[in-house]
C-alpha cells in the first residue's frame, strides 16, 4: 500500500483555471455542434452531403453507417469521464475524411477542414482536462 503523501502521477502541475476551463468547454461545444450537424445530415441523406459523398467515392448506402459512427463518436467526446478516449476516435475519423480528400486532389481549404476540427477538438479537451495536460505537457 502506498502513503497517502504520496503525489500520484496525474498531479496538478497548477490548477485549472476557470477562465481555461470555459473557454475549453466552449472550444469543445462548438466542435460538437459542427460535428453533430454533419452527423445528423448524414442520417437524414441531405443532397448536398450525398453528392459530396459521391464526389469522394462513396456510396450513397454508406452514408448512414458514417454519419452513424460519426455520431457515436462525438458521443464519446462529449462524455466528459470518455472525453479523451473520444478525441482520439474523432482523430480517426477525420483522419480518413482527410485522406479522402487527398485520394481526390480536393482544394487546399477542403482537404485541411478536418484537421482544423480535429485541432478544435485537441484543444478543447486540452484546455479543460488536467489530465491530458499532466500526459501532454507543453513547455514555455
């Protein structure tokens, strides 16, 4: 058994500031938002996102299934007690929307999107979790 004066390895290298916290809980929202909009587009088979789809190579029959993993995605994420295992999936998944875009020689700012959101998400989850912070730190 281990002293209880004993600093466990997910120590606070200083406390989370409100002002972080919000404003990585706002960062996270708004990633959530985007995401859940594409999510629930790809449910419901909107046009736009079923030529787009096309245009990548995808068939239209596999557009449930990805707005479907989308969207336990982004559950995940925004499940703060799975948040990290969530932005990791979420990294994934825009991972391949990124290939995707390459694979097609799509424009600069539409193969890079995804990686924004992926960015957004990092940061959210950076910004209010010192856990992540303790694993990840940065130096000044």
């Amino acid at each position: 058994m281990q002293p209880a004066t004993q600093v466990s390895e997910f120590a606070h290298s200083s406390p989370l500031s409100k002002k972080r916290l919000w404003a990585g809980r706002i960062i996270s929202a708004l990633a959530i938002l985007f995401l859940l909009f594409d999510a629930i587009a790809k449910l419901m088979k909107v046009a736009p996102v079923l030529e787009a789809s096309a245009r990548l190579g995808y068939p239209a029959s596999l557009v449930v299934g990805i707005g479907s993993l989308l969207l336990a995605c982004v559950a995940v994420y925004a499940i703060p007690r799975t948040s990290i295992l969530g932005v990791i999936l979420l990294t994934g998944y825009l991972g391949g929307a990124i290939a995707a875009n390459v694979r097609v020689s799509d424009p600069l700012f539409e193969t890079c999107f995804p990686a924004i959101f992926g960015v957004l998400t990092w940061a959210g989850i950076f910004l209010r979790d010192d856990r992540l912070r303790t694993l990840i730190p940065l130096r000044r």
